[in-house]
C-alpha cells in the first residue's frame, strides 16, 4: 500500500514538473518571436533596412496595382530616409488607373529627394508603366515588356443568359445614365458615350504623361500609344525606356550620373505591413528566416499567403490593365 501511494505521489509531481517545463517553453517561444519580430520589424509593420549607414533602397512593385495607402505611408518614410538612392524593380501588369495615379505620385515624391532608377524585370505594362515613368532613367532586360499605352472599361452583359433562365431584373433610377451601363440590359448609345468620354479623358492623361517623361515628339508618341507592348530592345529604340540591363547597369548609371559609390549596399525596403497579409505564425516564420539571413525563403512564405485571387475579384472601375484575363 504505502508503495503504491509513494507511486502516485511521484507521478503527480513529475507532472507538475511537466506542465511547468511546458509552460516555460510556450512562453520563452512567445517572447523569442516578439523579439525577433520587434528586431527586425520598423514602423507600421513593415520590415524596413537599418537606417544606420548610407543604402541604396531597393523598392519591389509586383502584381497588379491598386490604391494602397500603406504604400503611399512607405514611399513617404523612403523619402525621408537616409537611402542615398532607390532602384524600384517593376514586374506589373497594371491595375486601376487611380492607383497607378498614386504610385506615379509617391514615386516622384521620392524622385525628388533621391535619384531613382527603375528596373522593369517582366513586365511594366498599362499602369506598370505608368509607375515606371516615375523615374529618370529606366531600364529593362531585353526580352522584358514595357508599354501597353491605354485605358479601358470592362463590364459584362448577360442579357441573354438571364432570358434563358427566365429572369428579369425591375429597376428604378433617378436618371437613365444612373449605374450605366447594366449587365441586365443592353447598353444605350448613352451609357456607351459617357464611358468614351471617361476613357479617352485618361488616355489622353497617359498620353501626355508618357510625352513628357520620355520626352517623344508627336510622332514618336503616335508609334508608341496604340496599346501595345514591346520588348525591351524595341522600347529603346523607341525610348521608351533609357538601357538594357539589370540592377547592376541600374548602379552603375547611379554611379556615373549621381556620384553614388557602386560599393554602397542594396536593401530592400519594404512598401507594406506583414501583419496584414500573414497569421502570425507565417510572420514569425518569416520574422526569424529573415533575422537569420534566409531572406529569399521568407519571401516565399510570405507571397504564398498572399491573396492575389480576391485581389482579382476586387479589381473594379477604370483599368490600366495589359491582359488582365491572363495575369
């Protein structure tokens, strides 16, 4: 008897020890991942470069491009930073019209205070592009696409698929261009007109936009504002863009033209918070691989959580857009 009750003594201390030790170890992991968050983690959220020594920021625009006032907050800091220069990398279909308006804008705010050169990785196409002629000096890889001057309005009719169904839809409008047009009925010459008027106003903005960054003739700017892309050879030869090459020809101009030390090291500088894209377990994750140097599998992480498909479904309005079924 007294055995037995030595036994189960022993076995509830052993498991108070356990759980103790289990306790421990949850919150040390808690801690270590607030403080490697809090390390490596700047302002708002977004992992920035140390600000202790000069830099060169390297900026990252991927995918397609919306209003984004995280964007607009992060720009403004890179602005006021201590980064001698910025290369901003482009791989962009476009996006909306207004939130390419806005990249442009932040882009120049910083082209301002620091020499800017951007580097079209894949594609700077309809608003990638207009984002692109935010700087000076642009270069591209030869095989990159660059252009795809336009605007355009898209919205579906399924006039004749609710017919088949047996479905009508009553409506009541203050005015006949009010919500036009419908996909519940055809569109009116109206509707069709006010859109026109909508589109050539942008285009005409695009227009004048890429004449004056580029510096085209009216002919010159005729050759390129069709809507088409071209590869990055051809946008030289229509100055489009200043260089073939990568982000070292991006240093070395910075180099030759800004007096900026090509030793100067490259830092990404992040334009959006990870806390609004991951879990916090996918932050920490990618807290940790970054503090400990395996930058490029933190990246992965965080864009296999990112949410590109309900970004495509919030897609609305005015696009400056190249292929937008495709990407």
């Amino acid at each position: 008897m007294s055995l037995d009750a030595d036994y189960i003594v022993d076995r509830r201390r052993m498991r108070r020890k356990l759980t103790f030790w289990r306790v421990f170890a949850v919150l040390l992991a808690i801690v270590a991942i607030v403080a490697v968050t809090m390390r490596v983690t700047g302002r708002g959220g977004s992992l920035l470069p140390a600000e202790t020594g000069s830099f060169i920021a390297r900026v990252t625009i991927n995918g397609l491009i919306r209003n984004d006032p995280d964007r607009v907050e992060a720009l403004d800091r890179l602005a006021k930073s201590r980064a001698r220069a910025v290369i901003v990398h482009i791989d962009s279909p476009g996006g909306t019209a207004a939130g390419a308006e806005q990249l442009y804008e932040s882009l120049r705010d910083v082209g301002k205070n620091k020499p800017m050169v951007v580097v079209v990785d894949g594609l700077a196409a309809s608003g990638g592009y207009i984002a692109a002629l935010s700087a000076d000096y642009v270069v591209a890889r030869s095989a990159s696409l660059v252009g795809s001057v336009g605007v355009l309005v898209q919205y579906p009719n399924v006039v004749e698929l609710l017919k088949t169904i047996g479905v009508r839809v009553e409506e009541i409008k203050s005015s006949p261009l009010k919500a036009a047009p419908s996909a519940f009925e055809p569109a009116s010459p109206e509707a069709k007109a006010a859109l026109e008027s909508i589109v050539k106003d942008t285009y005409g903005w695009f227009r004048s936009l890429v004449k004056e960054r580029r510096n085209l003739n009216d002919s010159g700017l005729e050759r390129v504002a069709d809507g088409r892309v071209f590869t990055g050879r051809q946008a030289l030869e229509l100055r489009l863009i200043d260089q073939i090459g990568g982000e070292d020809a991006a240093v070395a101009w910075l180099a030759k033209e800004r007096s900026i030390d090509p030793k100067t090291p490259v830092r990404d500088w992040r334009l959006k918070s990870r806390f609004g894209d991951l879990s916090m377990i996918h932050l920490a994750t990618a807290a940790v691989l970054e503090a400990v140097g395996l930058s490029s599998l933190a990246r992965r992480i965080e864009e296999s959580a990112t949410m590109q498909t309900i970004e495509r479904l919030n897609l609305d309005g005015l696009l400056a857009l190249w292929h937008p079924s495709a990407n």
